[in-house]
C-alpha cells in the first residue's frame, strides 16, 4: 500500500521542477535544522541528566558572539531563500509575450471556460502541451481560486475584477483541477480537469465544435444588439470616443486624471459611463450594468481588445493573436 | 503624570485657537489649491488634534511613557494604512 | 477605570494612591489607543475608496450639509473645553462649578448628537441610505453608495462613542452631587475627560474627511 | 490555612471574585469546555474524510464543522488559554504583587468572554454558521445562509475580552512591579505576556470594527466590501489579517514565555541569553504585525507588496529561531531532570521547530502558490498552534498546577499523556504536510481518491490525539481531591511565585517582596532538593 503513497503531485508544466526544486531545497534544510535542534536536545538531555556526573563548571549564561552567529547565519540563510522564492514569483506572475488566452468565469459551483476560437468547456480545460497558456478570470459571485497542482499553479478568482494566471503544460495527461478558495456548500464538488493534449490532437479537438462563435465575434454581436455602435463607431463626429486601438492605451479622463485602458477599465467604463467620463465627450452614456453577463463583458472586452490600429475597426479580426496595445 | 493644574487661560487660548483653526479650515475647503486642499485639511485636522491631547488631555504635562504610548500607535496606525495603501498603489505594477 | 471604592484611599491592590492614579491615567490611555486603531480600519476603508473613487465622493460629499457639519464640530470643542474646565473644578475642589460644567458638557454633547440625528433624517428623506431604497442624483450612484456607507459607519461609531459618554458624565454628576470628588480623588473626572477629548477628536477627523474634501 | 480557595464560599463568592486567581479558574474551565467543543468539532471533520466520499454527513454540515471548529478554537481557547489562565494567575504573583491593577475590569473581561462564548454558541446550535473561522467576504455577507450576524456579535463582544486583558497586563507591568523588581529581572513569562498585550491592544480593534463592518454590511447594507458597489473584498482580507496574523503571537508569545520558564527550572540553570529572548518577544511583537500579506499571497494584491511581506515574513522567522537556540543552549551544563513538564519543553521545542522550518515554505512567496489553501498551511498552523501553543499551555498547567491547587498530579500519568498527545499529534498532522503538497485542498468536504491513506493516517492519528487529551482531564481533576498536597515549592523553582504557600493567600504575599537578585538565579544558591 505504502508503496503506492506518492509524495510529489505529477510535474506537467515548465514551473513545476522548479516550485519542486525550492521544495526539496526547504525540505532538507529543515531535516538537517530538525535534526540538529533534535540532536542537541537529545545529547544534552543525556548527558547533563541530573544523575549524570558530566562537568558542569563554567556553565555559560549567554554568549554575545553565539547569539550574533545565531541570529546572522539563519538570517542570511531565509534572505537567499527568500530571493530563490521571489525570482519564481516573479516567474509566475509575468506571462510570456505570446500565449493563448482562455477566459475563465468561476460561479458557485462549476468552472466556464471559453478558448479565443469560441470553443466553451465547463469544468474541463484542454490545452496543448508546449504551448503557454494565460487564463483570464473573474467571478460572478464569491472569490474562487483557481488551482492546478500539477502545474504548481494558484490564482483567486474574484467578482468584479480580473486576475490572471499562466502556465506551459509539458507532459500529455489529465490532471486536478481544484477551486482552492471556499466558496460555500459545495466547494469541494467546484473541480474539474485540465487536459493536456498533443498539439496536433488538439486542433482537432479545438475544430471538432465550429458552432461556437469566438469570444471577439459574440463580442462585437453583442456590440452591436446593444447599440454600442451607434455612437461608438469611427467616424467623426460621432458622440462616443473611438474604440480603435483603445486597448493598452492611455486615456484621458475628464477632470484631468488618467487612466490605462485595460480590463477593469474597459468593464467600469461599461458599469459606470459617467464615473469614467472621457475627456471631450458629453456624458450620454447610460450604464449597461446588470445588462451583460459575466461572460458577455469578457467577449466585448475581448471584441475591444481585437479593435487594432488601423481603419478596418469593426472588420472580424483574427481570434489567436488578439491585437495587443502598446506599453502602457 | 497628572494632577497638574493647568491654568484657564491656558484652556481659553487653545479653546480660541481650536475655534480659528476650525473656521480656516472650513474656508480653505471652499477655495481650489488643487491636491493641497487635502493636505491642508488633513494638515489643521492634525494641529487641532494635537492641541487637544497636548493641553485638553494633559499629555504636555505627563510622563513619558504616555507619550511613548501614543506614538506607538500612531505608528502602528501607520503600519495599517501605509502597507495597505501601498498594495493599492503597486496593483497595476509588474 | 478606577477600582476605588468610595471612601478608600486606595484600592487593597494598590500600595498607596498615587500609583493608584498612575496606573488608573495608564489604562486610561492605554484603552485610548485602542480606540485610535478601532476608528483606524474605517480610515483605511476610507483612504482605499477615496482614493479610488475620487469623483464619485467628492459628489457625494456635496450632499452633506456642512452648515450643520461646522456647527455640531464647534459644538464639540465647546463641550472639550466645559470638560477642561470641569477637570479644573474637580482638581481645586470647587464642587458647584464642577456640577455646573459638567451638565453643560452633556448639554453641549446632547445638542450634538440631536443635531446628528437632523441629519440622519435629511439622509432618509433624500434616500442616501444604502441599501435597496438608495437613490442617489449624481453620475456614480453606486461609489457615492459606498460613501454613504462609510459615512453612515463613521459617524454612526462616533455618535454612539457620544452616547456612551453621556452616559458616564450622567454617573459623573450624581458622583459629583454627592460629592464624591475631592481635590485628593477626582480620578474617574479626569478619565472620562480624557475619554471625552479622544471623541472629539475623532470628529475633527471625520469633519473634515466627510463634509470638507472636494467642496470646492 | 487560610488560602484563595478557601477563604470565602458559594458559587456567589466565584461569580463576583476580584482575585485574578479565582478569575483565572473561571477562565481555566470556560476555556476547558470551548476546547472540548471545538475538539469534537475536530473529530467529526476527522471522522467525514476518513473516505473520500464525504458520505458521513452532508457538505453542508460539514462546512458548519470546520468553520465552528475554527471559531471555537482560535477565539475561544488558543487566544485567551495561556494569558487568561496562567498569565492572569501568574503575572501579578511573577512581579510580586497583590492582583492586577484592576481586577474589576479583569473579572469583566471573564464575563465579556463568557457572554460572547454564549452568543457564539448559541449560533451554533441555532443552525451554525459555515463561512470558515477567515469569515472572507463576500461569501460572508451576501451569500452564506447561516448565522453569521449572530456569530460575528460574539465574536466582537469577546473581543473586549482579551483587549481588556492585555490592557490590565500592561498598565499591570508598568506600575505594579514589587520594590526591586526590575525589567530585567523579570521572569520571561512576563516579557512574553508583555509582548503579547501590546499585540491585543493593538491589533484586536482593527478585528473588531472589521467585523462589525462585516455585520454592518450584512445585516444593514452598509456596502464597505461589496463588489457590486465597487467595494473591494480584498480590503476585507487586509483588515482581517492586520490582526488575525499578529493573533498567532498572542497565542504562542505566551506559550514560548511558559517554556522559558520550564526549562530554566528543569535545567536548574539560567536562561541562556536572558535579553536576546526578552528582546526577541518584542521584536515579534512588532515585525509580527508587519507580515500579515502572506496570508493573501495569491489574493490579487500587487506583486511588490506580495514581495514586501514575503521577506518580512522571513525576517520574523528569525527570532523565533533565536529563541530555540537559547532554549537548547539552556541545556548545556544544566542538571536536567524529566518530570512532566519538561517533556511537554521538549515536545513544544520539536514541534514549534518543525512548525516554524514549514512556515519558511509558506513565507517563500513562489512556492506558496502551490501550498497555499492546501493541507500543508493546515499541517504547518497546526505544528504552531497544537504543537506549539497547546504543548506550552499543558506544560505550564501541569507546572503551576501544585502551585494552583495545592496538590500533586500523578507524574506517571503526567508522561504517559504527554507521550500519547505527542505521538497523536504527530500522526495527526505530519502526512498532511504531504497532503498538502500534493495538492488537496483545505476545507473539502470530499476529496479524489488517492488521498485516501494519508488521510486515514491523519484520522488515526487524530482519534489518539483525542485520548491523550482526556487523559490529562481526568488525572488532574481527580488530583484536585486525591493528590497528594504540595509543597511550596515541588520543583525546587525559582520565582516569587514559589516563595509563597501553595494555595497562596489572597493577596499572594504576607508581606510585599522585596526583589534582590536575577530571575533564575539557579546555582547561585546552591540546589534545592529534586522532586520527590
């Protein structure tokens, strides 16, 4: 039975080795720190038992230079594992320039996902291995956290804002996929699996469901049923501001404050028109909140977000390399 | 530490001072000193508070300790906002 | 905070009345800086969503009434200085005056609070209340709600502070009219006192943050 | 002879007692039944993943379990055990006074604990409450069905319980203090509960007026958190855990401070490094409550704040490490004996060095993604918490017990027990360390299968655990009546509060010590005679 006790979760992305690695490093240095303090506990206990008629002359009471060793030694000791720790850290948290993308809506109590080709899956996520991937995620109603141990990955999922998370699966296989941040009664039934498949088994099985519009083309629909297009479109004149090559920008807002026009920018500028007043416009906007679903605002966004520079705004953009803005 | 008797007129100046500062910092909210309006509010908000526990509240008169004790919290109030408000800050950064 | 009886010097405890006095001003105190840190976590909520919201409060804060704002805070700092003075009275002994300052202490603490409840009243007339009623005129009524929510916590914390004190002074004044306080024993004056100063200046935090920032 | 428990009569004599040793019994056996609660609560979650089903009870009541659990542990038991009980039996007796500065405030804070207690109980036995002891909004305000307003009323309420606490032990410390008596010769226990009352002064509001936003919100709209209105939860987590982390120290400063104690006795030697472990307390104290961002490492706070907590965090490591150091250098050329007390010492300095070696793997920001909300956080907070504070906590009673009330316990029951609880706790928790880094989540109702043996290992593990703590109930309780008397001072100890008899008087001292020389000064006159 013991023999089939694993101690590490399978290793399937490019950070897993190396969360391991830091983990087998912090594993023996508490056995070596564990064993040490036991030892010494142990020796002492022996030979100065009461009974024992071990030399206890100049019995010390404190030693400056000990202290100063103890203090300094451990304190060097946590800053490297420290920076070994941060380095990773940062690892995770800036995604590489070219991933898919896959949108992500946690609800009590299931996973929705929806790949840029328009392809949905609910609580299963397929990816192709080699190739990384950067999951876009929000919340319809308490924070989740979205987990995959054998990726060695972990971002909560909260309502009204969008986190991120990115990982490169390496080895074919299906693995856990846990929410790691209670969300109520059936929280532990709020999982799924990620499916990592080869590249080429992939694309077939990403073009065995056409029927799906991509989340850029349900985007400009519903762009367009609900008359966004009326007054943002490109022309002159027109009474909202352009959203050509918005995404990514910097915008100025009326007041004279400024603002990066990204995810949560985009979605308050949808919730709250007039609290996101651009500069030179009237504030005609109603708001459009409770009129979008999660989903949907993730699709306009993405819709947004493939508006690049260039006359041809409006114009179906290629779903796999959305149109990113510059710097911010 | 107490027991100190603080003289009226003492009360009467701060109580004076405490009544200027109040009306000053009401006008000041009305004029436009674009992002000094807050430091200034914020700036005779803290001078009338320290007036208060300097003479209402005895302090100037006390032991150390109290005063040791108030800048403890204070600067464990600090530690509250200035960490929490930094993570605000950096939320975009990368 | 003190554990004298009526009478005694000094609490069994204690070895005589000065550290008696000492330890009582030390709680005192110490139970004041908690009270910064309980009325710290609304600041920080405060700062987060000002800071983040800076249009939406400052509209907000346009419908507070700062006419009755600027009078209940120099109502306040009258009533700081009647509590000064009777502290003053309390220390030379004189009892009459000390009656006198105190009832004028409440008074001016009643006159605050009742003045607190005007506006309370405004508030729900005009349907700023948070929750499914709330109407608000302004472009962001949902930020102005959270304003209005922390505006309703703030005061609301400070006011019942008000009303608690106003009990204690009440104790005070029959303590006072029994003639309980000796220029030797006058402790619990100088404790509520302090505690009555502290709520003070609460407000002339919240004065400012609530009625002031973003007037112009 | 006259003494504290004898002097006066009637249940009326406890109810209105302004003895700090009265009042340190009464929270000894409030304390004692919300341990119990919460242990039962312990031994269901326990007993439902033993499969991995999850087919003993429902998801819902299981969530009810943990969160109650967690409640009836942290706030209950873990926060006031060591200085409710034994600091407030011990502080006024260590520094040679007569009771606190002010015991009235001291008995209210007994009843302020026992009236939240009642409110919180009586939540739980009106439908409980299943937001988790973190109480993370908005799950908490807008979408738990259970009784969370009730909950969060008693858990405010007992709140003032352990502010009042700490303030009393401050102002106790400054102005108390016997003739003589200075901060230096100060037994550790007091530096310990000193660093410890800063922290309840300090942190406990910020918890309060969080949680009375929490009931604000829910109860009256007042939208602070609320996602709809733009509010942020992730302030909510701030707030929390300003003091929820700093909380952790109000457990175990006093629980380090108790095994300053027993190891200088049962080495019957001074403390190796006096200052550096009195000054490490207050350094804790204060970079303890700069860390509290490591609970939200993947919350969604920025990446640089995440990195600023990451590395405080690793510094408030550090004098934690100083203090087993000193511990184990105590030792050395000490004349250990091995009486219950010490194996409870050697049990907490095992378990608090492994507690503390795993928080290094939480501290360390990239590979707390993995473990984080997994069973190695519950693994490693246990190691601190049971094996830590608990092991400290019955160390201590088990020292001061003859002290307490005047009578022996049975020392070979006193270490078989310890033998047991430390065998438990270690098949308990150790394989959820493993758990955790294989990825199961905390606070799952039912789990994949290959989980199943490390968590019937832990299941097993818990069912000793639970025996090894009734052991030490029944054998004490029964000492009570049929141990053998004590004397003054059984262990050849020293301390002021071994210079008076066992009972002490009311007021502690015939006549107000006069303080001539260091704590511990073991040696210097000559041995005392071993325990008999």
């Amino acid at each position: 039975m013991l023999s089939d006790l694993p101690l590490f979760p399978k290793q399937a992305s490019s950070m897993a080795w190396q969360v391991d690695a830091l983990y087998l490093f912090l594993v023996a240095l508490s056995a070596v720190m564990s064993l040490l303090i036991a030892g010494l506990l142990l020796t002492f206990a022996v030979r100065y038992r009461a009974k024992s008629r071990a030399d206890r002359s100049n019995a010390p009471e404190g030693n400056n230079t000990l202290e100063m060793i103890w203090t300094l030694i451990p304190l060097g000791i946590v800053m490297f594992i420290f920076t070994w720790g941060a380095g990773l850290y940062f690892h995770m948290a800036r995604p590489p320039e070219d991933t898919m993308d896959v949108l992500v809506v946690g609800k009590r109590w299931m996973w929705k996902l929806q790949h840029l080709s328009g392809r949905r899956e609910i609580n299963e996520l397929h990816v192709p291995v080699g190739r990384a991937v950067k999951l876009t995620m929000t919340s319809e109603d308490v924070i989740h956290s979205f987990f995959v141990p054998a990726f060695r990955v972990k971002m909560d999922v909260l309502p009204g804002r969008y986190s991120t998370v990115w990982f490169k699966p390496t080895r074919p296989g299906t693995y856990h996929l846990f929410c790691a941040e209670y969300c109520g009664t059936k929280h532990s039934q709020m999982i799924g699996s990620v499916v990592v498949m080869q590249p080429d088994d992939f694309q077939a099985w990403l073009g065995g469901d056409v029927s799906d519009l991509t989340p850029a083309q349900a985007g400009e629909r519903l762009f367009n049923s609900l008359g966004c297009i009326t007054c943002h479109n490109p022309g002159s004149g027109a009474r909202g501001p352009a959203l050509t090559g918005l995404f990514g920008r910097q915008v100025r807002l009326a007041g004279g404050s400024a603002a990066t026009a990204d995810e949560i920018y985009l979605r308050q500028s949808i919730e709250d028109p007039r609290a996101m007043q651009v500069e030179g416009f009237e504030p005609l906007m109603p708001t459009y909140r409770g009129m979008i679903s999660e989903e949907g605002m993730l699709q306009i966004i993405e819709y947004i977000k493939t508006l690049g520079p260039g006359p041809s705004a409006g114009a179906a953009p290629s779903a796999a390399q959305p149109a990113r803005g510059g710097g911010s | 530490m107490s027991g100190h008797v603080v003289p009226p007129r003492i009360y009467f100046a701060v109580f004076a001072a405490l009544m200027i500062l109040t009306a000053l910092t009401v006008w000041a909210a009305f004029q436009d000193f674009g992002p000094l309006n807050t430091v200034i509010a914020l700036g005779i908000a803290c001078v009338k508070a320290t007036l208060v526990v300097l003479y209402f509240m005895h302090v100037r008169y006390g032991g150390r300790l109290v005063w040791v004790m108030i800048s403890g919290a204070l600067i464990w109030l600090g530690i509250l906002l200035v960490i929490t408000l930094a993570d605000y800050a950096s939320r975009g950064w990368l | 905070m003190a554990d004298a009886h009526a009478g005694a010097l000094h609490a069994h405890q204690f070895e005589d009345a000065d550290q008696q006095k000492d330890a009582s001003t030390l709680g005192m105190w110490v139970f004041l800086l908690t009270e910064i840190l309980f009325f710290g976590g609304m600041f920080l909520a405060y700062a987060v969503y000002r800071i983040a919201y800076p249009a939406a409060w400052a509209a907000a804060s346009h419908h507070l009434d700062v006419r009755l704002g600027g009078i209940n805070t120099v109502v306040l700092i009258v009533s700081s200085l009647t509590m000064a003075m009777a502290v003053h009275a309390a220390q030379l002994g004189r009892r009459q005056q000390l009656v006198v300052f105190l009832i004028l202490t409440m008074l001016l603490g009643g006159v605050f609070v009742g003045i607190k409840a005007v506006e309370y009243q405004h508030k729900f007339a005009e349907g700023h209340v948070p929750g499914p009623g709330f109407h608000f005129e302004g472009a962001d009524g949902r930020h102005a709600q959270l304003f209005f929510s922390l505006y309703f916590a703030m005061t609301g914390m400070h006011a019942l502070h008000m009303i608690i004190g106003f009990g204690l002074l009440a104790w005070l004044l029959a303590g006072s009219l029994k003639g309980r306080f000796t220029p030797s024993y006058y402790t619990p004056v100088e404790m509520i006192g302090l505690y009555w100063h502290f709520v003070d200046i609460v407000w002339i935090f919240l004065f400012p943050l609530l009625y002031l920032l973003g007037r112009h | 002879m006259s003494h504290y428990l004898n002097h006066d009569y009637g249940i009326r004599s406890w109810l209105l007692t302004k003895d700090h040793k009265r009042i340190a019994l009464l929270y000894l056996i409030s304390a004692t039944v919300m341990f119990m609660i919460g242990g039962i609560f312990a031994l269901l979650v326990r007993l439902e993943l033993l499969t991995p089903a999850g087919d003993l009870m429902q998801s819902e009541t299981y969530n009810k379990m943990f969160t109650m659990h967690g409640i009836a542990m942290v706030f209950f038991f873990l926060i006031p055990a060591v200085p409710a009980v034994l600091g407030n039996f011990l502080v006024p007796m260590m520094i040679g006074a007569r009771d606190l500065a002010f015991p009235r405030v001291n008995l209210l804070s007994w009843y302020i604990y026992t009236i939240g207690a009642l409110f919180t109980l009586w939540a739980m036995i009106s439908g409980g409450v299943d937001t988790g002891w973190t109480f993370y909004t908005p799950y908490s305000t807008a979408w738990s069905n259970t009784n969370v307003l009730v909950t969060g009323v008693g858990i405010f309420i007992t709140g003032f319980s352990s502010i009042l606490t700490g303030l009393n032990f401050i102002v106790t410390i400054h102005r108390m203090r016997a003739p003589g008596m200075t901060w230096f010769r100060l037994p550790l226990f007091i530096w310990a509960h000193y660093a410890a009352s800063i922290i309840m002064i300090l942190g406990t509001p910020v918890v309060a007026i969080t949680i009375l936003l929490l009931a604000l919100e829910r109860g009256l709209h007042l939208g602070i958190f609320d996602p709809a209105l733009g509010g942020d939860p992730v302030l909510f987590q701030h707030l929390f855990w300003f003091y929820s982390h700093p909380a952790v120290y109000i457990m175990i400063l006093p629980s380090m401070g108790v095994i300053s104690e027993l190891v200088a006795c049962f080495s019957r030697k001074r403390v190796f490094g006096y200052s550096f472990i009195a000054f490490s307390s207050l350094t804790i104290a204060l970079v303890g409550f700069l860390v509290w961002g490591h609970h939200m490492f993947v919350s969604s706070q920025s990446v640089y704040a995440g990195l600023v907590f990451s590395v405080l965090s690793f510094v408030v490591a550090v004098p934690s490490a100083v203090k087993v150091f000193n511990w184990t250098a105590t030792l050395y050329k000490g004349t250990i004996t091995f009486e219950t007390p010490m194996i409870y010492a050697f049990g907490f300095i095992g378990l608090f060095t492994i507690g503390g070696l795993t928080g290094l793997f939480l501290a360390s920001i990239g590979l707390d993604v993995h473990v984080h909300d997994t069973y190695f956080i519950v693994a490693h907070f246990h190691y601190i918490m049971v094996g830590g504070v608990i092991m400290g906590y019955l160390g201590g009673l088990h020292f001061w017990w003859p002290k307490i009330t005047g009578r022996m316990y049975s020392e070979f029951w006193g270490r078989i027990s310890a033998a047991i609880i430390f065998i438990g706790f270690n098949l308990t928790f150790f394989p959820q360390f493993i758990l955790g880094y294989l990825g199961m989540p905390r606070r799952y109702h039912a789990y994949p299968e290959e989980f199943q043996v490390l968590n019937v290992m832990s299941t097993a593990g818990a069912s000793i655990l639970g025996v090894g703590y009734l052991i030490p109930l029944v054998y004490l309780f029964w000492s009570m009546r049929y141990g053998k008397p004590a004397s003054d001072n059984p262990w050849g100890a020293r301390g002021l509060e071994w210079t008076t008899p066992s009972p002490p008087p009311v007021e502690n001292f015939p006549v107000t010590p006069v303080v001539t020389e260091e704590a511990y000064a073991y040696g210097t006159h000559g041995k005392e005679s071993p325990v008999g």
